[in-house]
C-alpha cells in the first residue's frame, strides 16, 4: 500500500513545480481585494456615522454591524442562486429582453475570484466599521474643529486629522480581516477558488504529508506576522491618547440636500446587500419549507451553540485581557509574541486548527490513561480529546486574535499617565486595572465578546471534527443539508444562528446607549 | 488560564460522565463521513431490531486524522466512508482490523471486500456521464472521448480534486499508464465549458441551463433529483449514459465499512456491519439513497433498473486506489481547478 505511505519529501516540490504559484497569486489576490474592498465600505460608513447627523443614522450605527451575523457561505450559497443563470435574476433579464441562451448576453459569472472577493468583503466589512467608527467617535470633535477653523475644508481635515488618528484601529481591523480570509475555506471553494488553503488540505489530507501542509501555513503566517509587525513599526512613534472632552457627538454635521441623499442611499445599499436581501432570501426559504425544517432537536441545537457561544466568548475575552495587560504592565518582545501567538489561529482555517489541537491533547490524554494503568486505576478514555473541552479549546485558538485585537485597541486609547497617576495616589496595580482602566474599556471588552459569540455562533469546521457523539451545534446542522446543496431545508437553522448572533449584540447596545 | 484545581475538578467531571456513559447499555460509535440523515434511517431500523444504540459522528474532513491520533482511546467502532482510496487508506494506515465472519463473507462478493477483510464495500455507484437529452440524447460514449476536439467547450465537472473524480482518473492511470492519463485528462481539461465547480447535482443544472451537454456524475444524484420538487426539472434535462460499455466498462466506486483497530465495542459493531450487508438494510440504501447494493440478490430500486444493465469495470479497486496519489498529483500538473 504505498500509496499511503507518508511521502514528506516530494510532495513540497511537487507544489512548487506545478500550482503553488497559482495558489499564491490567487490567495494575494483575493486578500488584497477584500482589504481594499471593505476599506471601501467601511470607511465612509464609519465616519459618516460618527461624524454626521442625518435621518436613519441611529438605526444605521448598529444596522451596518449586522452583517458579522451571517455566515460567508450561506452568503455565497444565497447570492449564487441569486445570480446564476437559473436564478431570479438572470431569468428576469432574459424575459423582460428576449434573450434565449447562454450565448445571447454577457452576464458577471459569480463564481470566480472577484464573486469571492465581494462576499467575503460584504460579510467582514463591519469588523473594520465597528473599529474605525469606534476610534472616529473617541477623537476629540475638537481636534476637528481646529482644522476646520485653520483653513482646512472637511475632507482635507479629515485626510489629516481624522485619518491620521484612526490608523491603528483601521490596522486591526484590517489585519482581522486578513486573518479571516487567509482562515476561510468554506466561500473560496464554494466558488471554485483556489488559495493556499486548498494546497494545505491536499498535502495533508490527500497527499498525507503533514509537514507540507505545516510548511505552507507556516508560509501564510510568517508573511502575515511580517505584514502586521511592519504596519506597527511604521507607526511605532504615534501614541495618541485622547483626552476626553467634546467629542463628535456634540459637533455633529448636519448634512442636506445632496449630500444627504447620496450617504443615505449608499449607506442603505451596503446595508441591503450585505445583510437584508440574504436575509430575506433565507426568510423566503425558511417559510417555505418552515414544517420540513422544524423539529424538536433544533432547540436543543440552538441551546448548544448557544452555551458553547457564551462559555468560548467569556474565556476569550479573559484570554485577551491577561495579555493585553500583561503587555501593557511589563511591555517588550515576550508580551508582544504572547499577542502575536495568541491572535494567530484566527488565520488558519478551521480544520486544520481543530487537526493540530488533537494532537497534544490526544497525546495528553494517551499519557493520562497511561499513568492511571501504572497506578493500576482504570482507564477513563478521551476525557480532553473527547469531550467538550477540546471543542472549546479549538474554538479559543481560533477566535481569541478577536478579542485580543478588540481590547488592544481600546486598551491603546487610555493614556499611560492615567495609571501613573492612579499608582501615584496609592492604588495597587489590581486596583488601577479595576477601578482605571476597566470604566474606559468596558466598551471594547464587550464588543469582544459580542464578536467571539458572533464568530462562534458560525463556526463550522472546527466544530464539526472537534465534536463528541451526538453533539450537533445549528452550524453543523446546518452543513448537513448545505453540503448537499439543500439550502431551503437549511434555512431555518441559519436564521437561528443569524437570531441568536443578534441577541447579545441587542443587549450590549442597549447597555452603551445607557452609558452615551 | 485555568487554575490547577479547576482544571483537575473538570478533569474528574468529565471522567465521571465519560465512565457513566461506558455503562450504559449496549451502542456503536461510527465517524461518518456520509451524512446523518442519509444513513439514520437504516441504523433506526438496526436499534429496533437489536436494541444497539447507534451513535454518529459525521464529518467531511478530517475524521482518518481524528482516529489515528486517537489510537486505542478512540471511541470509534467503525468508520463509515464513500470512495474506495479512503477505506484503503485507512487500512494502509493500520486503523482498522480484520473481520471473519461468515455472514459478511457470504453477503459481500470478493471483488467488494480487502482480502484480508480489512474493509467491506457496501454499496457501489458508477461514475456516469450524462448528456443533454434535447441536444444530444442517450449516447454511447467512453471517458476517453471527453478529450477529443469536438467535445470543446461542451463539457461541465465538479472539482478534479473531489474524491469521485481522483478516482476516475486513478482508473485511467491504472488502465493506461500515467503518460496516456496525462494526455487525456489535458484533453478533458482543454474541453470544459466552465472553470470545474459546484457537486455533481449542479452539473446536471448546467446541462439544464444550456451551459454545456456533457456532465460527469454518479448514478445516485439522478434518483434523488427526480425525487426533489425543486430539482425534478434538472433531472429530466438530461439521459443518463453508462460509460466504456464497449471498452473496460463503467468505473464503479463504492462507499463502506471498516471495523477500527481499538473498536471498543467489537461484538455489537460487527452485528451492525452484517446488518448493513443484509437484505433490510442493502434494500434500503437501493430505495433510499439510490445506490446498488453489493448483495447478490437485492435488487436495485425501480428507477435505477429502468436504467438498465451496465457493464462495470472490473479493474480490481485495490488497484485503482493505489493510483490516488498519481491522480491527485496529476490533476495538479495539468491544473485542472484552475
């Protein structure tokens, strides 16, 4: 059966020589173009509505969030019967043209690079929104003022002062997007998209060569980790602590006539085709098959994807806080790779995250079982490996750089002097993180854990190989059908996933109005 | 993150619960690589019979990792899979242990299961190609025409990568050599209509929606797209053509069994594995999931043997996996996804 045998040293070269290029042009491609796409829709927006007053604009803020709680690949599915030749679309265009065949009209084929690029863009934007309208909302409308009042027309200010002051939050954000898009393997392949994730299942999981696969995720982080490092160095000497004061809120434009017509309809457009029109797509296939779809098992399903949110949102938001404040209380390079390492799973796709969490804890558990035969106990099995705490570790490697990036972020708006100062007055070092620092990044701290419980609502592949028996979350239920392209019997079950990703996120809003 | 004593607490918990569940009554684990739904049924009908709880893990990836790591910890009686290059994979990695019994030797022909018993097939499907039945109708064709010049820009797949297809060009290759393999799978790539996507169903849609005549196939998505209100427009779009009849035959696949190394509950799991080798069970996977039974004897649903008769390919499948790899690497060579 050499066939099967692990083949480690040819299979590295074999990529090189014949697609790993392609793969990498590709991956480069579609990185770029959601970087520059979601930039595209979430600047605008987030200054719009941290910086403008116009109607909607209340409903807007949250609205344009909602997207994080769709998953990419129902996305894709819903867009492709939206849009290919059978769908809706394409047949309203031939009936209402007369058009007969194939050959008879040029329409974009969604399933290709750029289709990939713009659902993964529509569906990860908000990470990038909610980060820079945080950060545009914490700069003093002062600052602003200020520019104005020297001369500086709005856009001019806002290229050199508002821009400038954002950079770091547009980092993250950007870097998260990265990350999830080097990570995602479930869109890419619904749109027949080949990246290095697709070289990274074929060594390991086809070609059996585990350490190519490694090699080439090794690959894909070094140059992320170059990218991110190169991008903080760059800035290495801007710190900009805000002090508070008057800020946007107060100091608002009103905007009018055109201006106002123009955001309005561009802001509702995002909005609509990032998160309305797959949800009513999805709503329409929900009630048409509703008697089909609903059983007494969902609620037990929702249940578990429900605790197992709350429990992996919880421990990633603590997760970040001891090493953001571990960076902060005794700065350099150890707690700057503990950051690093920490966010790093987020960029490797699920599958292969939830592969290289069972070899240690398999081998934890193998050595367990085997000290307890010495001191002649019984064996007790795969009690990590196994069972629940396995799953909630994969899901922790993946999403922590969430929360880690969330907190750093806010973290890196309260100025240093504030813990000097509270220090100086007799506080202990527990005492200024309590009583300081945790008041001014509440925020921050619970829009990690609403984007870890988001993110874990969707998680599919972690999820489905890291599961015990019998464990079904609403994403692995859902997968069953997709995979089979059943998208109408899965509807139901993702507005499920939609429904629950929205509830935190209702709850944490309604506690920071209360606080504005 | 967690403190020692919570750690050793939990640790204990779940000891608890995992020794608690030992003692229930009898079961059976299988990691799935075939969906839930698809094979509940069938393990309802065995639970009845026997009293044997069935327990599913279902996965698309991963789950050969999952034993092997696992090793004699592994909660896994059996594994289920389709395509044959996983079942020899999994016994070419020493996952899997021997079975002697004599109701599955007498059930499953030889051509079906490892000579040394490792793994037993339990249903087969034949790589189809269909076509078009306005444009083109029922039509006597090999693989090998998908690469002559006329069929250019005619022909629709899903990804060469995907495991039914890694095993049709493994077939090739092993009829043929990997030269003459190379140079037809060039030629099959040089004549699709569109970039490889999609699964099987979304083929014959293609062929529907005027895309192109030919699709690649198995036999089984025609039975459940005739039965999908939605899809039933899609199945009759297209005729259903059996390959090479009057050359090597049409390339079979199976999907089956193997009974894992550390199987923990060794007794019930191989009462299951006969159970699906038998009358009741293989008459359900013929009604239900559209496939042919390995049993001599069970006949095939009504849809399918209006078919008709078919000549397989008789190539041994042991032979065709050991190309897996070749395929896998010559799929790449020609870059045939992208």
């Amino acid at each position: 059966m050499s066939a099967f045998s692990v083949d480690e040293s040819g299979s590295f070269q074999h990529l090189i020589d014949t697609v790993l290029l392609d793969y990498t042009l590709t991956t480069l491609q579609v990185i770029a173009g959601v970087l520059v796409l979601s930039l595209c829709f979430a600047l605008p927006s987030a200054w719009f509505i941290a910086c403008c007053e116009f109607p909607s604009r209340k409903v807007l803020q949250w609205a344009l969030m909602l997207p994080l709680a769709l998953p990419p690949y129902i996305v894709a599915i819903v867009y492709t019967d939206l849009l290919d030749f059978s769908g809706p679309i394409q047949g309203f265009l031939r009936d209402f043209m007369g058009w007969q065949s194939v050959g008879d009209y040029y329409f974009p084929d969604i399933r290709t690079t750029s289709g990939a690029i713009v659902i993964l863009a529509l569906t990860l934007y908000p990470y990038l929104y909610l980060l820079l309208r945080g950060a545009f909302l914490g700069q003093s409308g002062g600052l602003f003022q200020a520019a104005r009042s020297l001369g500086l027309s709005p856009f001019q200010a806002f290229k050199r002062v508002s821009f400038p002051l954002s950079r770091s939050a547009m980092a993250v954000g950007l870097s998260l997007i990265a990350m999830e898009t080097l990570g995602d393997f479930a869109t890419v392949n619904y749109f027949a998209v080949n990246t290095l994730t697709t070289a990274v299942y074929d060594t390991w999981l086809e070609l059996g060569s585990l350490t190519t696969a490694a090699k080439i995720s090794s690959l894909m982080l070094l140059a992320l980790v170059i990218l991110i490092t190169l991008e903080s160095y760059s800035r290495r000497k801007q710190k900009i602590y805000q002090r508070s004061g008057a800020t946007h809120t107060d100091l608002r434009f009103v905007l009018s006539g055109w201006h106002k017509w123009t955001v309005l309809s561009g802001l509702w457009l995002l909005l609509s085709l990032a998160f309305l029109l797959p949800l009513c797509v999805l709503i329409y296939y929900a009630i048409g098959y509703f008697s089909e779809s609903l059983n007494e098992q969902l609620w037990q399903y929702t249940l578990n994807s429900f605790w197992l949110a709350i429990i992996v949102a919880g421990l990633a938001l603590l997760v970040a806080l001891v090493v953001n404040f571990y960076q902060r209380l005794s700065p350099g390079l150890a707690a700057k790779m503990c950051i690093r390492l920490s966010s790093l799973g987020y960029a490797v796709p699920g599958t292969v995250v939830a592969i290289g969490v069972l070899i240690p804890f398999t081998s934890l558990d193998l050595w367990f079982n085997q000290q307890l035969i010495e001191y002649s106990f019984s064996r007790v099995g795969l009690i990590f490996s196994g069972s629940l705490f396995i799953l909630i570790f994969g899901y922790l490697m993946r999403f922590s750089a969430i929360a880690v990036g969330s907190i750093d972020s806010s973290l890196a708006q309260v100025s240093p002097t504030l813990d000097m100062a509270s220090r100086s007055l007799g506080q202990s070092v527990g005492q200024t993180i309590r009583r300081v620092n945790f008041p001014l990044i509440k925020k921050g701290m619970l829009t990690a854990f609403i984007l870890v419980f988001i993110e874990a609502m969707k998680e599919l592949p972690t999820a489905l190989l890291l599961r015990p028996f019998n464990f079904e979350t609403l994403a692995t239920y859902v997968y069953q059908f997709v995979s089979d392209e059943m998208i109408e019997y899965a509807a139901l079950p993702a507005l499920l996933i939609v429904l629950m990703g929205l509830i935190p996120f209702i709850v944490v809003n309604r506690l920071l109005e209360k606080d504005c | 993150m967690f403190s020692k004593k919570t750690l050793t607490r939990g640790a204990t918990l779940v000891a608890l619960t995992a020794t608690s569940f030992a003692t229930l009554a009898e079961e059976v684990n299988i990691y799935s690589f075939r969906q839930a739904f698809l094979i509940e049924p069938i393990m309802e009908k065995f639970t009845a019979e026997t009293g044997i709880k069935v327990n599913i893990l279902f996965a698309k990836k991963g789950l050969i990792e999952r034993v092997k790591r696992e090793g004699e910890l592994s909660p896994a009686d059996l594994v289920l899979t389709t395509d044959i290059s996983r079942l020899v994979k999994l016994t070419s990695q020493d996952l899997t242990q021997s079975v002697n019994s004599d109701i599955l030797n007498k059930n499953i022909p030889t051509q079906y299961r490892d000579p040394e018993n490792q793994w037993f097939a339990l249903t087969t499907r034949v790589r189809n190609i269909y076509s078009s039945s306005e444009r083109v109708g029922p039509v006597e064709i090999t693989y090998q025409d998908l690469a002559k010049p006329e069929f250019k820009g005619k022909i629709c797949t899903r990804s060469g990568k995907h495991p039914y297809n890694v095993s049709l060009v493994a077939s090739v290759i092993a009829h043929e050599g990997e030269a003459d393999a190379k140079v037809w799978l060039e030629g099959v790539k040089a004549n699709l209509a569109r970039k490889p996507q999609g699964n099987d169903r979304g083929q014959v849609k293609a062929v529907k929606d005027g895309l192109c005549d030919y699709a690649l196939g198995n036999n089984y998505y025609l039975g459940k797209m005739v039965n999908n209100p939605k899809q039933v427009s899609w199945a009759e779009a297209v005729s259903i053509n059996f390959p090479n009849q009057k050359t090597t035959g049409s390339h079979v696949n199976v999907s089956g069994v193997v009974l894992t190394k550390y199987a923990p509950n060794k007794a019930s799991a191989v009462k299951l594995m006969e159970f699906l080798s038998g009358d009741v069970a293989q008459q359900m996977y013929a009604e239900v999931n559209y496939e042919y039974p390995v049993k001599v004897g069970v006949k095939p649903s009504k849809l399918v043997a209006s078919w008709g008769e078919f000549k397989a390919d008789t190539l041994p499948l042991a032979d065709i996996a050991k190309q897996h790899k070749a395929a896998v690497k010559l799929l790449d060579e020609v870059k045939f996804d992208l």
